[in-house]
C-alpha cells in the first residue's frame, strides 16, 4: 500500500487530527542512508511527524525540522512541505543499540535528552518561523508533543512508531497528530487521553494493515471522525545535477580551475539522498565557461 496521509476533523471541530502511513518513505530514506535500527526509529519517526507538519502548510510552504541532542546519533534533519513531499538524513547512520527497559528500540539513547528541538517554517516571507524548544525526553513524539504545546500554543498530542526487521529493514512506520481546539472542555481531553492510553503501538497497528483512517478512530473513536481529505506521502529529494553545478559555477573561475589543477575533477554528494554527482575536466571546464560569462 502507497503511503497516505488522513486529515480530518472530530468532535464539530473541537478536535484537528491527522494520521499517516509513512513506511515507504522511510523505507527509502533507511535505504538511502543504510541507518542501522536505532537510527532508523529515530529518524523514521522524525520523518513521519515532519510528513504531518508539512500538510499544515499551504501552497509552496516549507518546514525544516532539526533535532540535535547529546547523544551519537548527532542531528536528525528532516525537510517537508504542504504536498506531502519529505526527506531526511542523520549525522551517524550506523547507531544500534540493545532494546531498552520496556523491549523496544532505544531511541532516546541514540539521540539524547540534552539538546533541542527547532522548526524553521519558509512561508514565502522574507523572514522565516523559527521554534524552538528543549529535548524533554529524546523520545521524539513526547518532544514534539511539548513543541506544539510551548512554541505554538496548540494542545497536541503526537504519536509516531517505526517497526524495524532483523536486518535493519522497515516493516511498518506511521504516526498521528491530535489537536485540541478552542471549545474542547477537559471532559473530551480526559476521553482522548484515556483512548491513547489505551492504544497499540502505531507500528503495530500499521504492520497489521490498519489504515490511517483506522488510527484515527482509534484515537478519537469511531464515527466521531469526519475525513476531509488525504495526501499522498514520498520520500523526495529536491536535489539534482544542474543544482549541483549552479552551485559549482557560481564558485567562479578561480576555485573551479584549482579543482581542475588540483583534483582534476570535483565530486559532491546529497546528504538526504546520498545522490553522488560526478565531474570530470570537461565538465569544470563547461562550468568555467558559464561562470565566466555571468
């Protein structure tokens, strides 16, 4: 099944709500940058909740999310944007770890809990929207859970779970956003409250074929939810080689020639992706041209 996002509306729009099936995508960001289990749960995580908060957007809107704590996977970084189009890498791919205390992966050692967490939104403005907030717990949704509540105002409560094979393989992956809205007493919060706490893991729940749809009434009951629509989800970089050599021409004709002299030749490398672009002589000596007649 192809990733999907649900958005949705419950309670007469006392409750926002949004749920996901990310494991596709963070299949090939696994893929892409070969993350050993821990890693993967993290940045899975990081990737589906990003996923979410990019759907808030409108239009040509863009999110960039960091999470950088104390811990050996150094920074997490995870772009999206309001079309459902996300993407993501770590600084230490290869982090693995014995389960913790309650048998699952141990993200909050792999990432830390001093640190912090920020969300850069691009609106289209000349300046941008910057949050941020401290880790609270390295977990990754508690941590956003607290961001939407100290950096946007917003009650939320976020839920993202990835499901890792033997073989560092990705068996299923999703999450939920819960938002309470202006008219929600603290009897519907107290029924919200008990349902995730009542709740299976969101890996569970996606590795046994329950939709997106299926999550939220699993949240928020069923026949409370009102779908408004869904949005497809993918792992997509907005790298590409004529970015790559835009950013190498405008180097000028100086470094472009000491690369020549030098390495004969230059090679760049996608973080997100790990895409690796290739130049030879002939192509530097094409890009000096055009850098030249700039």
């Amino acid at each position: 099944m192809s990733d999907y996002l649900v958005r949705a509306t419950a309670f007469e729009g006392k409750v926002r709500a949004y749920a996901i099936q990310s494991t596709r995508a963070v299949s090939e960001a696994q893929q892409r940058q070969d993350t050993w289990a821990t890693a993967s749960a993290a940045l899975g995580r990081t990737l589906t909740i990003s996923a979410m908060m990019g759907v808030m957007l409108k239009g040509k809107d863009k999110l960039t999310i960091k999470v950088e704590g104390d811990g050996p996977i150094g920074a997490i970084i995870a772009d999206s944007d309001a079309n459902g189009n996300v993407r993501g890498y770590v600084g230490n791919p290869h982090v693995d770890f014995d389960l913790n205390v309650a048998g699952k992966l141990d993200v909050a050692r792999a990432v830390g809990t001093n640190g912090t967490l920020s969300v850069v939104k691009d609106l289209g403005m000349r300046d941008h929207f910057t949050g941020q907030v401290p880790l609270v717990t390295g977990e990754i949704s508690e941590d956003f859970t607290y961001y939407f509540v100290n950096s946007e105002q917003i009650p939320s409560a976020v839920g993202a779970g990835v499901l890792v094979d033997t073989d560092h393989s990705i068996l299923a992956s999703g999450g939920f956003i819960v938002q309470m809205m202006p008219g929600a007493d603290d009897e519907l919060i107290d029924s919200i409250e008990q349902k995730l706490g009542a709740m299976s893991p969101i890996s569970s729940l996606v590795r046994d074929g329950h939709s997106p749809e299926e999550m939220l009434h699993h949240v928020l009951g069923e026949g409370n939810v009102e779908v408004l629509d869904t949005v497809p989800i993918q792992f997509k970089c907005q790298c590409s080689r004529e970015r790559v050599e835009t950013a190498i021409a405008s180097l000028g004709d100086e470094e472009i020639q000491r690369m020549i002299e030098e390495d004969q030749g230059a090679e760049a490398k996608c973080h997100f992706c790990n895409e690796d672009y290739q130049f030879n002589v002939q192509d530097l000596q094409n890009l000096k041209s055009i850098s030249g007649t700039e």
